[in-house]
C-alpha cells in the first residue's frame, strides 16, 4: 500500500508496522475524505464490519498520521475535509473509478448499489464464472485442459490448450494458452468455451510461459495526433502527451488490441481519414514486432 511521496518515509515504516487490516480501514477513510468530503464511525463499521472501538481507535490512529486532513462535526457525527487536506495514500485514478462506478458513488454505508453520479462502459460480453474459474485452475496449476471452443471460422470443436494469463484486451476477456493442435500460442476469447475439463497431463517446455516469447516481450507504441487534425492540443490533453507525443509499453501480444481499441492509424503516411481516428503510430516498423498486427487499423494499407 503505497504512501503519497509528499509524506516522511518514517511514516510509511510506521504504517506498515500496522496490522494489514487495519490499514486497509485507514486507506478507506483516506479514500472517503478525499472523494466524498466526509466519513463517519457508523459508515466504517458498516463497511468492514468492526466494533466502535475499533473505529474509535482507527480515526484516532489516522488523525495521529494526518491531523490537519480531518475535522469531527459533532452534530452530525461524521468527520469532514479540510481543505488543508493531503492524501495520505496513493489512490490509483483506474482503481478509484472503478470504485466509484461499482459501489461507492452513493455513501459508503450503501453496500455494492451502483452509483448515480459514476458511471463506466457498457459491458455486452460477460465470461461465465465456472468458465473463469476452470481456466484460473489450469493456470495455477500448470496443467493441459482438454476443452470445446466455438470458432468464427470453423465453428465448435475440441481442442487440448495449456493456459498461462487471462487478459482483458479492451473489449473482452481471452486466454493466452498454447494450442497442441496448431502447436503455438494463441488468444482464445473466454465467452467462447462450452466445456471445459481438469486434466493432471504434464505439460512440456515448449508449452509454458516462458516459451512465450510476445507475451514475455514488451514493445514500445508511438503515439501522435493524427496528423489530419487541425488543432492537436485536445488530443494531447487527452492522452496526457509530452511535445506532442506519448509512448505506450505494453505486451507485443496485446499491442494490436491496443490500437484497434483506440482507432490509432498505423498506416503508411497515416491516410486513413474521416474514420474516428484521432491518433496515429508514429513508429511503423514496431509492426514488424507484433504477431496479429492484421487487426490494428491500416497496419495492411
């Protein structure tokens, strides 16, 4: 649980002298300060189900790390920002949305209702959790699964896959695993499983993450403005560029979702128009790097 690097590191070794539970309740009342202005004892025990005392002894150990962050109201009963207010913890944008849109937007004490006020994207595609849970077990214990997967080209048909990472490239979930019958690492979407079956077959070298080589190599994307636009400086607040660039470090065997996802035009002299593509690659020749780079826009053209 990282420290806002403002603070002393004595006191990130006082914090994490502390039992973890108990620092996982003061990272909470750091969050609810900092996102919603206010928290209360009663909404602390609501939330990790401890005792007054417990919640006494919480407020009070965080007012001895940040005493100028918080203010007790006795009227209401709940403890406010100040505008003094400094973030004792590093709270991650991506996480805290999350958190936001999934169950904290409304007050603590309202349990996992989604918020009104934090909303994220509509998901259509959902993995089924005894499929999730079926590839998880393979994965931790490094065994083949003998399966039936649905195919766009060639419809159902079984298949024996060793799996080694689930990953969401975007748009949804897939498997990266090794394919016996094409011999070779593949991405297979998990929504498309209709069986799978636990086997204790051992796997080979060949056949293991580290045999990976794109998921074990990280390539470097280029972004820029597509050079169509007329005025840049929205875009490049929008991806937070530096003199009219950003590069983006991410798995050679998630590099094509990342540009599909975001409409970057990789093709030659970025002559892809009037398409939603608001970004180009600068560095073409990372193409040559990525396996399934038929899918990212223009990569063909």
């Amino acid at each position: 649980m990282n420290i806002n690097p403002c603070f002393s590191q004595t006191l990130q070794q006082q914090i994490d002298a502390l039992p973890h539970a108990q620092k996982e309740r003061l990272a909470f009342i750091d969050f609810s300060l900092q996102y919603f202005g206010h928290i209360s004892r009663t909404e602390l025990i609501a939330r990790f189900r401890t005792g007054l005392a417990a919640a006494t002894r919480d407020f009070a150990q965080y007012r001895s790390i940040a005493p100028e962050n918080l203010v007790l109201i006795h009227q209401t009963k709940s403890y406010y920002r100040t505008y003094d207010f400094v973030s004792v913890f590093v709270h991650e944008p991506q996480q805290v949305l999350t958190a936001l849109a999934q169950g904290f937007g409304n007050g603590i004490a309202s349990g996992t209702l989604a918020s009104e006020q934090c909303f994220d994207a509509v998901r259509l595609i959902h993995p089924d959790p005894e499929i999730i849970a079926a590839l998880m077990r393979s994965i931790h214990q490094g065994s083949m699964m003998r399966c039936k997967y649905v195919s766009v080209s060639s419809g159902e048909g079984e298949r024996d896959l060793v799996p080694h990472a689930l990953i969401n490239n975007g748009h949804r979930w897939h498997v990266r695993a090794y394919d016996r019958q094409h011999q070779a690492f593949r991405d297979f979407v998990c929504t498309r499983f209709t069986y799978i079956e636990d086997t204790e077959e051992p796997i080979h070298p060949h056949e293991t993450v580290q045999a990976d080589h794109q998921f074990n190599e990280f390539v470097t994307l280029a972004l820029i403005p597509h050079p169509s636009l007329d005025s840049t400086l929205a875009i490049e607040l929008d991806y937070g560029m530096v003199d009219g660039r950003v590069d983006i470090h991410v798995r050679a065997c998630v590099a094509a979702y990342v540009l599909r996802q975001w409409q970057v035009d990789c093709s030659a002299k970025s002559r892809i128009s009037g398409q939603g593509c608001q970004l180009a690659l600068a560095n073409l020749d990372v193409l040559n790097q990525i396996e399934n780079v038929n899918i990212a826009p223009g990569a063909k053209q």
